[in-house]
C-alpha cells in the first residue's frame, strides 16, 4: 500500500487545499494518509517550513504547496 503524507500546520489554508486533494485522490488509490504538523516536530519544521504544505509519496517528496489532483493520482498507481 502507498502512503500519502501531507506535512501542515494549523490554520493553513493552502494545508486545506491539499488535504482535500489528498484525502480524494487517496480514497480512488486506496493509499494510506498521514499527516504531520510541522509546529510539533522540530526537524520537519528545521526542513520545510518554507515549502507548507509538503506531500511526501511513500516518505520521499512529491510536491510542496499545491497539490496536482492527476500528477499525484499518476504517482500512487505508478509501478
């Protein structure tokens, strides 16, 4: 199973966006979804506190700030 984990804070509301995005995108794939806030965790907010919201496919980085509906959809069902 693919693994989908969106990188926010509170009260983004680009971090809505994508979690929208996500959660549909996530739901056709059967992918699981994760989300992180990066105002709890010292390092993913030392790494990408310039790049809110981030979109990790399977713990490598597919995307920052907007979610591309069909771009992320390719990823999850690519071989």
């Amino acid at each position: 199973m693919r693994t989908v984990t969106l990188i926010a804070k509170p009260g983004c509301h680009l971090c809505d966006d994508a979690r929208a995005v996500i959660e549909k995108v996530a739901a056709e794939t059967g992918a699981a979804v994760e989300e992180r806030d990066i105002t709890q965790d010292a390092a993913l907010y030392d790494r990408y506190w310039e790049q809110i919201p981030v979109v990790l496919v399977d713990g490598e980085q597919h995307t920052f700030w907007r979610v591309d509906e069909r771009r992320l959809r390719g990823a999850l069902t690519a071989g």
